[in-house]
C-alpha cells in the first residue's frame, strides 16, 4: 500500500471511530464500530430501541426481549478497503432470559510502506477479532411477584478482543453490562461497555498498554403509537468515554495521555405491518473532545428493514447508510445484515 493511501486508511479508521464513540488514545479501536446494520441506520442511537439479536451491539439486556432463537451475519465496508463483519446468534432460554454469541472481525489491506521487519522489506499484515457471549434476562420472568421489577430488564456479556501485527500479537478482555426499561410509551436504557484492563503485545511493560474504550451510554426512546399495523420509535442517546487513558514511559518518565469525548445521537424508526421499516439518524459529537473532531463525524444516516414471512422462518435484510468525508476524498461507508428469525 503506497504511505498516501497508509495515511488515508488510518484517518479513516479515526473518523469510524469518533463517529461513534470517539478515537485517540484507547486501543482496541474494533470496539468503537458498532458492526450493525439498523443502529448504523439510527446514527447509534439504539440502546434503549435494541430488541432483537442486534442488542449484542450496543446493550445486552435487550436481549431478553425478542424471546426468538436469531442468527444475523453483517458486512460493513469502510474506506480503502477496509471492512467488518459479524456473526450474531441468540437462542431463548424461557423464563431465564436468553443467551447469545458474537464475531466480529476486521479485515485491512496489507500494509506496504517500505516497513522493515527483521531486515526485510516486506508487507505487514494487520487484522483483529471479537469473540464474546452473553446473557440477558426480563426480571418479570425471574421476579414474577415483584411488580417494581416488571418493565426491566438486564444483560451482560464477556467480550475477548485480539489484534495482530505482523508476527506480533495482542489480546484483552472486556466485559458489557446493560440495563433497559420497557414502559408503554418509554425505554430507558443505561449501557457500559468494554471495561476492563488495557491491550498490550508480549514483551512490553504494563505501562505502555492501551487503554479500552470503556464508554457509557444513557439512552430514551418515545413510543408515540404502536399497533399491529404500524409503530414509530423516536430515540435520543448519549455516548461518553470513561476514564480512557494512556501512558507511556520515555526513559524514566512516564507520560500519561487522557480522552473525552461525548457523542450525542438522534433517530427515527418506523415500521409498517412489521414487514418494513425506515428510520433516519443524526450524530453530534459536543463538549471539548467533540470541538477536537473530525466535522465528518456530524451528519445523516439512514437505513431501511425488509421482513419476509414463511411457516418456519422470517427473514430479514437491514441497510444501513452514512456517508463519509475525508478531506476532498468522499466516499460511502454502509452495512449490510442479513438474518434469520425462527
């Protein structure tokens, strides 16, 4: 890859990001893109909304809500080449709630820059992964007497992330914990994810480890009518980074980088007779991280759902839209899920 091209890809890669929970100096950056077709639609505003297999994504604890056993592939494509998919599958345990599996993984045009690795001139291939399950239950299920305890819900999920470099290879742990509250005309959502400790390749000290994107999202939907004929959801969520920082040691001093950044997001879903749905987003980073953004970050996004019905199975294609810009090079970032319901 010719170093203008290098450069571009890496600036792209920071713009995904930052769309959607911010870049800089967290590491683990496969767990900033949120790799689902109808929250990419709703500009992430999708937490307190989630109520299928897509839940994994953004808050576990809708996971509990769809009650169906779901497989959901995803393929979103970046700029220069870049692309992540992702395999999502759940299966209803009744009154415990449900549990559920992620994939997700990145795949990145070899690096070609002249790099020298163990005297050679050669390209470095870089790539990452996901693996994670969870677990999610409806408290009126495992606290039928408890009327308080009804509407919520709750999931948590054991995420595994790995990265490599060449011959080099890092890995860490994280765990996501979420909340969510199901009212006739309301859902509140309260999601933290990616905690845990840093990402670091063998033969470093601890203090150069990158820190995970450990972000928290407060999350309201209005559902201003839903019926059998058609529904309409309007969200507004709130990401912001956690006590994300970085150090490290440059002979005997150590230097500490820190990050915030919050990103506020707007959508629109509407479904008719189940069997289609649009929905339409806005994302605004704010506050003194968001003034340091990229403006690319702010805009539209769009997305579309189709659902066909068969004895045994639903199908169902989510699109997701948003453009991207960089500089005086425009290009188009959308996904793309496919699943199965049966």
């Amino acid at each position: 890859m010719h170093p203008q091209r290098l450069t571009l890809l890496l600036a792209a890669l920071s713009l995904s990001t930052r769309a959607f929970a911010g870049a800089g100096v967290a590491g683990a950056d496969i767990l900033k893109v949120p790799v689902e077709a109808r929250g990419w639609g709703l500009a992430n505003a999708y937490s307190a909304i989630a109520d299928d297999v897509g839940a994994m994504a953004c808050n576990p604890a809708g996971l509990a809500l769809s009650g169906e056993r779901e497989v959901r592939f995803t393929y979103l494509r970046m700029l220069e080449g870049t692309s992540f998919e992702s395999l999502l599958g759940s299966y209803p345990l009744g009154r415990w709630g449900s549990v559920g599996l992620m994939l997700v993984w990145r795949q990145i045009p070899t690096i070609d820059n002249g790099t020298l690795v163990l005297g050679t001139t050669r390209p470095v291939e870089v790539s990452d992964g996901v693996t994670g399950g969870f677990i999610s239950a409806r408290f009126s299920h495992l606290l039928p007497s408890v009327p308080f305890a009804s509407p919520f819900s709750m999931g948590i999920g054991l995420k595994n992330v790995s990265q490599h470099i060449g011959g080099l290879t890092a890995s860490a742990t994280a765990v996501d914990i979420g909340l969510r509250a199901t009212y006739d005309l309301f859902r509140i959502a309260l999601v933290i994810q990616n905690m845990g400790g840093g990402i670091t390749f063998p033969g470093t000290i601890a203090q150069e480890s990158d820190a995970l994107p450990q972000t928290l999202h407060e999350a309201i939907a209005f559902v201003p009518y839903e019926d059998s004929s058609a529904s309409l959801t309007l969200a507004i969520e709130n990401a912001s980074y956690v006590g994300v920082s970085s150090s490290q040691k440059f002979g005997d001093e150590i230097r500490t980088a820190s990050e915030s950044l919050d990103v506020l997001s707007f959508g629109a879903e509407y479904w008719r007779l189940k069997k289609m749905g649009v929905r339409i987003g806005y994302l605004s980073p704010y506050g003194k991280g968001g003034t340091q953004s990229y403006t690319g970050a702010r805009g539209l996004s769009v997305g579309v759902s189709f659902r066909v019905y068969s004895r045994l199975v639903a199908y169902q294609v989510d699109i997701g839209y948003r453009p991207f810009s960089l500089g005086s090079d425009k290009q188009d970032a959308g996904t793309l899920s496919l699943g199965l319901r049966f």
